[in-house]
C-alpha cells in the first residue's frame, strides 16, 4: 500500500485521530467503572499513545520555511482538515 504523507493527514484522518484518541481512551473507563488502577493505566497508556505515534508525520512533513506570521507574511496553519459539517 502505497500513500503520501499528506494524504495521511488530509484524507486518512490523522489529525482526527490526534484528537479523540484520548477522549476515546476516557470514555472506555468511564463505561467500566469497576476496572482494576492497573487496567486503568494500561488504557491510559494507550490511550496516550496514539497521538504520540500520529505526531510523527507531521513532524517529517512540517516545513519551518514557510511564513509564519508576526514579522513576516500573513500566517497559515500547515496541517488543516477540512469537513462538511451541514450540507447546504
């Protein structure tokens, strides 16, 4: 399976993931009040890290060359994920 870095971010979902990996790892002991501090951990630990292991591609695909703003020209963020919320 063949796939750009960029299209892990804009179409696989990547940021996504960063971001409810962690709420998602919270849920799953919220449902299971009765699990044991080791188990807690262990989900925790997991939990944690997905986004530790996502960041890497962003760190090879980030570019310190582009503008970033303040002195320079106007700022964009270089990793975005764009979504349809409400089809109009």
């Amino acid at each position: 399976m063949h796939f750009e870095l960029t299209d892990l971010v804009r179409e696989k979902g990547l940021l996504t993931t960063m971001t409810f990996a962690p709420a998602i790892g919270a849920f799953i002991i919220f449902l299971w009040p009765r699990l044991s501090n080791r188990a807690i951990k262990w989900i925790a630990l997991g939990a944690a890290a997905i986004p530790a292991l996502c960041i890497i591609p962003l760190i090879r695909m980030y570019d310190p060359s582009l503008p970033q703003g303040a002195d320079n020209t106007v700022a964009n963020f270089q990793f975005v994920m764009r979504a349809d919320w409400i089809k109009a």
